[in-house]
C-alpha cells in the first residue's frame, strides 16, 4: 500500500495516519522527496485501502503488490521525466545519447570530445575519474582532479557530465562537478551508497548488476528514491551468462519489461553489453526499438590508445554514423508506436 | 584449410588430393553437396596451402581458422539465400515472416490461420505436429496424420510449411509434406538427427540449444552441412541465464554475431526468447535492427484457448499490427544500413 | 494423484475406475511397468481420494502434488533397489564405483582395463562406443562392432558394460550387449528416446542436462518411469554457468535434494563435472559425503594417449588410491549417518 | 613478477631497485605487509629474473605468470596459517567451525548461542549487526550498539567474532569490536573497501561474490594483499545459476581449485549455498572431504523465529549433530590424506 499525502500535511494527521496503520496490523515507512512525501506500507497484504482512504491528510491511496512500490507503475502510470532546468529533459519522447570516453585521460581528450559532441549536438558527456578495476594494479582513474577539469570544461559547452561514483565519501566530494551521478555493476547492491545518493538531489543512472533480477534491480531503484530522491534512470548493461563470445549478454528483454513495471525511464548500454566495436551499433539500433529512453555508448579520438576499454569503443567516424542511425531509428520508433 | 573441388572432379584427381594431404600431415574429410564437393581439412593448423593449390581438381583453397569451416564466413563471403524456386526466398534483403500456432490443433484452426497469413502476404506457416513436452503426461502433437492436412491446406493456399522434427525415423514420414524442417532446442545436439538432416534436401531452421555457446550453434550447423545440405536458417531463441522475469533470455549480441562469424541466415524466435505476449512484438522489432534475416512468432486465432504456449501467443489483431510495424521496421533498417 | 492396481486387476475393474475419473474431471494415465500397474492422474489438485480409494481394483492410492509423480519419494518411500540377479546390486547401502575409459578404444585397451578393475573389485566398467562430438570431424567412437568385444570381455571378467545410447535404432541394437544404457547430457530431454528406453528392462543412468533444472531432469525420468521401466539412476555431471576455470560447474546441492524428493538412486560424475584430473577425486569425495550412491570415473592405462576427455582421466595408479579413498569415505558416512 | 625485499631494506637500494625494474621497461608497485615488502611487476611478460636477482636489498625473487600474483601458490607454497596469538589458529591441519545466528537479535539470543558454542568447543561466533538487505523497508540489522554487546559477551566466553563490515567508514567504528571482519557477497568487487581493509591487521573473511568468477575471487583478496594485509579467509558460499530449486548453487570445484591456485584458507558456507535447511549437513560435510579449511552454518535456538534467514538455520539439537559428523569427517580426511 502507497499512501500519498497532500501538501503540508499537518505533522498530527501524519500520526493519525501513522497510528491508523500501527492499529490496523501495518508497518509505515514514511518517505519524503523534494516533491511529496508518502507512507510506504508492507503490513498484510488484504489491505482494505477504505479503512484509510478518508483520513485527513491522504491526498491519494494505491495497492501496489510489487515488493517495490515506489518505482512501480502501480501507482504511477505517467512516464517519470528528467528535467535539468535548461531545456534538457531525459523523457520517453526522444532519446537521450551519452557518449564519451571509459576514462578521463588528460584535457586535450575532454576538449576534443567535446567538440565532436557539440558538432553532433549531444547534450551528455560521459568520463569514468573514479574506476573500478578487477586488478590492483591497474589504472584507477585520475580522480577528483580530472573531475574538476572535466565539469568546468563541460559547462563550458552546455554539456552535462555523466561519472561514476564509488563510495559514499566521494558524494559530497564530487557533488558541484557533476550532472548525473552514475553507479557501476559492481556497486548495485551497495546499499550504503544508494541510500546516500537518496538523499542528494541530483539524478542517478543505476547501472544493473551484472548478476542482478530484475527484481533486486527495481530493489536498487527503491533504496534511492525512498531516501528522498526520484531522479533516477535504470541502465540495462548486459548480465553475466555462459556464453563468453561477448563481454556480456545484453538483456534485451529486460527493457520492455523494465518499462511495463516502473515509470523510471530505462537507458542501454551497448558498448559493456556487448563488448566488442562492431556489434556496438546493431546493439544500440536494437535498444531503441525495444524501447530505450537513452544510450549510453563509449567513444574515444583513437580506441587503440584509450587507457581502457578500448576494444568496445567507437572512433568519431563510427559514432557519427552511429548517431545518425540512432535519431532515424527513433523517428520511426516514434511514428509507428503512435501511428 | 577447405579445398573446393572443381565441377566433376575426376576421382583419379581427388584420390590424388587425398594422398598429397596424407603426405603432410592432413586428415582429409570429403563433404559432398548439391551443389559441389570439399575437402575438410583439420590437420596441423600451419597448413601452407601453396603445397595444394596447384594439384589438379582444386577449385579454390581457403584458410580457415574457425573449428567450423563450412558454415563460415572466412571462405564464403557472400550470404547464403535459400531459394524454394517458385518465387520464394530467404535472403537478407527482405525479411522473411514465420507465423502460426505453437502446435496444431485441428483443420479449423488451420484454415483460420491461413486466411490470416494471406490476407497479410505471409508466405510461412508453423505449427507443430510432433511436440516436445517437459511432462510426459502433456499433450504431444496431432503427429502425422495432423502433418497431412495442415501441408494440404498450406500447399493449396501457396504457404511455406515448418515443423519441427524429433527424431530420425520421422524425417522420411515427414518429408513430403514439410517445406523447411525445424530442429528444437532440445535437440540441437542430437547429432544424429542432425547428420540425417544434412543428407536431405530441404532447408532446415536449427534452433539454437538453450544453453548452447555460440560454437556449439555453429558445429551443429556444420554437421549439417558436412553431411550434405547447405540449406540451414540458424535461429536465435533465447537462452537459459539466471533471470526468471522472462522464459529465456533473448540474446539479441548473437544476431549481429552470428552474421560476422557465417554466411547463413539468422532468424529470430521472440515469441520463446521472452515468452510474454507484451514484449514479443519489442523484440521482434529490436532483432530486424540488430539485423535478423527473419522471425518466427507464434499467434494463436484465440491465444487464451491454446493447447500450448498461450502466455506468449498473440492474437490476429496484435499480429496484424506487429506485422506492419515489422515491415515499417526493416524497411528502415534497408535505407539506412545502405546509406 | 497415483493410484497403485492391484496385482491381475481384472480390465472390467480397470475400466471403471478410468471412467470414474472422468466422471470427476480427471485424465487417467495408465503405466504399465514389470512389477505392477499405476494410474498417474493429473487432474484438478484438489483431489478427494476417498471418492477413488475403496473402487475394485485398487490397491493403494497417494496425493502427489510434484509434477512428477512416479519417481516421487511422496508415494514411495523407501530407496529403489536396482538388482541385477547375480548378487549385483545398486542400493543406497554400498557405493556402486563405475570406472572406464571415455571412449572404448581396442581389445588390448579393454583387456588391461578390465585387469584393473578385478585387481580392486570394481563391477561396472564404462566406455563409450557411439560418441556424441560437438565437432562432426571428430572420432565418434567404434560403433557397434567395438561394443561385440568389449561386452564379450566383460561378461568373461563378471563386470557389467555401462555405455551411451544415442538414438532409438541403436537400442534393439545395443540390448544384448550392455547392462545399463547410459542416457548422454546432449540427450536428456530427447523425449523419443526416453521414451523408447522406457519400454526396456534395463537399468537406464540418466545424465542430467547440462542445463536441466531439477524438475526438468525428474521429467526425464518420469517419461522412462511411465513408459515402464522402474530401473532408473539419476547421475548429477555438472551444470553450466559463468564459471569457465573448470569444464563444468558440480552442483552438489543436487544430490541431498534430489534424495529428498526422489526414491531412485543418485550417481555423482565428478570427471565431467570438474573436468581436470586432479580435482576428480576430492569432488569424489565430496559427493559420496553428500549422500551419492555411487560415482563414473574416467581411468585410462595412459591418460595422455586417450582419444578423448584425456585431461580429466586418471591413470590407475590415481584410480588406486581414489577408490581406497572412495571406500574409506562410504565406511564412514555409513557409519556416522546411522550413529 | 614478485621481488621480496630484505629485512629493513634501505630505501637508496629500494629506489635503486625501482629504478632498474624502469630501465628494463617493468612497473613496479610497492607492497608492504606487516612482515615483509615486495615488490609486484607487472611488465612484459618475459621478464628475466637473473636482471634483478642479484640487486642489493632482493631476498628472493619469483616468476608469478598468474595475474594475482600475491595471493598465488606459485611464490608461496606454504599454506598461510592466520593465528590469532591465544593458541586459536585458522589452519589446514584442523577444521575452524563458524557457527551463529544470521543476524544478532538481542542479548538474551546472544548468551544463549554462546552457551551452546561453549559446550561444543566452537571458537567462533558469527552474527551480523550490518545487514545488506535487498528491501530498503527490511531489518537492516541493530548496528554499532549491538556489535558492543555482542562483543563483550564473545570476549568474556573466549570466542571469537566474525560480523560482516559493508563500508568503509565501519571499518574504524567496528575495529575494537571484532576479530574477524566479513566481506559479504554483494561488497566482493567493492574495491574502496577491499583497500581499506587491506590497510588495517584484522583478518578479513572474504565471501565470493555471486556471479565472481575465480579469477575476480582472487583479484579482490589480491586488493587487500596488496594493501598490507596478509591475513585473508576465502570463503565460497555458493554461486548464481539457473537452477532455482535452491537459493544458490555450492561450486565445490571451488574449494580444491582455490587450494590449488592460492596459498590462503579456503572456507565453505553451506547455508547461503544451498539455503535450505536440511541440505545444509550433507554441503557441509560435502565441503570437508573437498577440502576445506572452515565452515560458517547459521544457528539459532529457534530458527521459526529468527528475524532472517531462517530457512536455512539449524536449531541446537542439529547444530550439535552436525559438529560430530564434521569432526567425524574432518578427521577421516586427516588420516586418508596422509594415508
């Protein structure tokens, strides 16, 4: 059960309906974003919502058996929209292009990055500075002082910057650097920074564990947003199967069904999906017919030097042809699933 | 090493051919088609094949790495189109649309089916006969005396019968009335079903094993081929992974995969690949993209009164939709993969 | 729900209670195997077995909610005992020790294997001479005439021949020749040949599919069960999943679980399911700790000389100590279990 | 390549050392652990040992092709003993028994687990006061205040605590409070952490992460190796397959590989990897004759009550059986090992 309240609800009809529910056999949790507030109910579920429905301070009542509520579509059937404030919306009608680097290598790769993606007119920049690598001894990320180079360039041409985030210490830390926080497969069930990134305000492109259900990826989706923040975007990236041919199994499956039980816009990643530089595209293609509100795809001024990832990455040649067939793609996507 | 053998090849030639391998070091396997004769050659893989081009009754003489020679690309670029000669063809220009019921049912459902199917210029009717089924104690197939009215009313309509076929003993009662023979994924590594298959000569649509490797895909086909038949359609299905949102995980990196590594035809199956009726159409759509040859999808004139695989069938009113919009789809995907 | 006839149940009585089912809404399965003959009803679950139990005819009666009823321990508690007459038998009180070569080779082979197995009172000897190959060029085993010796050896040397059966026309083929068919992980949902090996009076080890679940590979056995044949060992080989160190991932679990809900005996093939030799016997060990009724080992007089599977063969001296290992373990797992 | 350092190694032949490994094209990563330095190169692969062998301030110097160098067998052949300096050892001569409730509820529960411990000679206590939890709206464990309960009971008995730490900024609040810290499946590539922890001279009880193949297994103890901290635990607990009849799959070919591959202790966790409760005996003994080092089993003294994972907690009365038959076995592999 979902209980919205209305605007200012008194703090005595919140324990009214607090003590309601206790009375009645439910648990409530109480939720509270920058837009509303709810009571999140896991009691029995032969919830009768008459017995609460008409307290004073219930703008709204929804049974959601879904054992996350929050993200699902039970309650909210609308499309959840991203809007940065300047024109810039992540939303269903058009599709939403990240494209950048594994790494932040050095200024010279930002800026001439950058400068493709202007050319192509490509809003978000994408930039690993914190990375996590399966060696110790690898290249882990140039750290917060690339991050600062990398967000002053980026606002200076009007893009925003898309970067992973590692641990809870680094929120604060990268905070003023960064458009979009983004959490890696291998985070996606670290509770402990979920529940920080929900207390922040900026948007989090949840990122599937490469093991993860479905279930427990929508469970991800609910830590952030019952700690205040509804900002976030599943981002389906390939899971871990028998077959080694690629890096990954690209769950294709997962992005209509993703967007049949939750309202969060749903993002692909085709260069981790499938790991190899000429299926990126068909992958990509694939994506936005089966329903993808974005992609997240890797490029780099010459994939032979990129410090990492390189064999998954596109040249500008490939991503330009790449973006073009994407924006035709989702043109007709767009006219046929109205027409 | 493969060694095409000239048109006619005297047997004085290749006996000669044979020794010269033998000689160095090479086991020879001759495989002999419709269309002509190879030697398989899986000796040393240092082979230098100056030491045979020039022997009398080669043709030509490829390099080839793959464990899978015949079906590969590195000797035969060109994609393979099967052609039923009336007209009729399975090529990667066009997409090729197989529809009907999960099992046949009776005459009255195939004569619904079929007017469907024309109504929509359909040219692919499947539906099965002889049934695979987890539990012994479930409905398992009309079995031929079903196979002969369903090809009747195909034949009369100008409508392409698949089926799948379950054992050796059936290929011959089969042969007749079937025009592509379709192996399950349950039997794609029933080898001799598939040595059998290949000594025939009719196309057949090999289902990938559900937890088949992209390599044990491509050896069966190539035990087909070996044998004799060149005609063989390879048909993404979905695999068996830890997610269990869905019947099977559509691995959508094999289509563009599979048309790198072979010259054969890739198919896809969404109506098994996710098992949901909502998201076979998404699917479907995201494989045309990902540059599928052809798809299989499963309808039903009433899904709900299905003997089998019901939860995923659609009805007429859905097919016709899906149907345009597949055709709106790859119609796309010709004007911008040439572009 | 399972309905036990009485011996001789006249078909009059039979009949009756066929149509007393149907009478109630439930289908009737009749299975008819060397000691009795059963009704599998799989009709509504809500059952009332008081309607059904005091009929002429009838014998006992059992509520078996698994899918898979006969092979169920719901109905039949106590541990099915496969004897072979001789004073050979296959119980949960010994470990049954099954060792061979992977593919019979020649007589010289067999000759020193079978010394082998005498010197240390091993009874089973397993080799295969239809071999299932995922490459069509690769050796596929003697064929029949390989098993004319190898079956006339064993029979002189009082050991029984465990080997492959692939399809459904070797059976009549084989019969006289082996002890038990040994049914392939490639063909454990090949459902005519279970079928087919159902009709049979001998002992059939089924493989679990590489990627059959549980419920799936008791399917399998249910289909020979209720074609007629009692005499069925389940044998866990090992799963696939992400876990490419090893050739297969052993699923341990299997074995209690499978005990729990079935009365058939359990075999452990640690041989495929580690894949390299010198993890074979600790996995051995474990599986006989786990409850295993017995275990296949690959042995070979010169592993490195094996036409196949050589990497995950042991030579004798291994073997030796495996099998003193093998029977130090059961002496103690018989002896705590009941303590 | 591993270079070991002298004892009080000056720094000039340190730099002198660095600086060669430079000239001949080598990174070299500094490594200090409480009893030693090394040095880690991971340059070309050709390395020349003779280059630097003779270097002042070089012990030894070993080639380690695998890419977990530290935790390698191939420098250190020797089993690593962790002892905690009271006479309590984590060794492979004895089998170290972890035994608690999956999470600690009160006080009360407490005194009462331990009480049992005492009377069965166990030695460690796990409980969880952090708990990863895959609902937000979940028991999230009583935190700080219950470890310093927990603590002091466990103290006051002599046993040992082992409770899982899941981010950094625990690892100083917990540090007094502990003797084992337990990394948990879903935190196994959480490298932030894995650094931190290497950094301190606790031991760290590492559990594999679900899908982590072993080769990640082993990059994430070599994170913490790398760091400083030698004294690190492997603990299999069961991996994610398809099969779903049981929480997870057991991969026992673990346990003999990682002994194979790596000089640390190997324990096996029946609970999670199986998760049901009668199963939880037979994996457990199952892992001994495998070879492992411990066990962690989840008790209670009323499994019907506790707050999680309560179907696959033993209760007292199979608790007590279960340690007789561990030790029963533990010390039949004893004797057959060396035997």
């Amino acid at each position: 059960m979902l209980i919205q309240l209305i605007d200012n609800c008194p703090q005595q009809e919140l324990e009214n309906i607090m003590a309601q529910l206790k009375t009645h056999g439910f648990k409530g949790n109480l939720v509270e974003t920058l837009s509303t507030r709810y009571i999140i109910s896991n009691g029995k579920k032969e919830a009768d919502i008459r017995l609460f429905g008409n307290l004073p301070g219930v703008k709204d009542i929804h049974i959601v058996e879904d054992d996350n509520k929050l993200v699902s579509r039970k309650w909210r059937v609308e499309d959840t929209i991203i809007d940065f404030g300047d024109g810039i919306q992540i939303s269903r009608k058009d599709l939403t292009i990240v494209m950048g680097p594994c790494a932040i290598e050095d200024e010279q790769q930002v800026d001439t990055t950058l400068e493709f993606l202007k050319e192509n007119n490509i809003r978000f920049m994408r930039g690993g500075i914190f990375k996590p690598r399966s060696s110790p001894y690898s290249f882990r990320g140039l750290g917060i002082e690339g991050l600062k180079f990398f967000s002053q360039k980026c606002k200076a041409a009007g893009i925003k910057v898309v970067t992973e985030v590692m641990q809870v210490s680094q929120i604060e830390e990268m905070y003023d650097y960064i458009d979009v926080f983004q959490v890696g497969t291998r985070n996606a069930q670290n509770f402990n920074l979920l529940d920080e990134l929900g207390k922040t305000n900026k948007p989090v492109l949840l990122k599937r564990g490469m093991s993860s259900t479905i279930q427990e990826f929508l469970a991800s989706a609910e830590y952030i947003f019952s700690n205040g923040n509804e900002k976030i975007i599943l981002c389906e990236r390939g899971i871990r199967t028998f077959e080694k041919a690629y890096r990954n199994t690209m769950d294709i499956n997962a992005i209509p069904y993703l967007h049949d039980k939750s309202h969060l816009p749903v993002f692909s990643d085709p260069s981790h999906a499938v790991g190899i530089r000429d299926y990126v595209e068909p992958i990509a293609l694939s994506s936005v017919m089966a329903g993808a509100d974005g992609v997240l795809i890797e490029i780099h001024q010459c994939p032979q030097k990129a410090v990492s990832d390189g064999a998954q990455t596109l040249d500008f040649f490939q991503a330009r042809r790449t973006i073009q067939r994407l924006r035709e793609t989702v043109a007709l996507r767009n006219k046929i699933m109205v027409g």
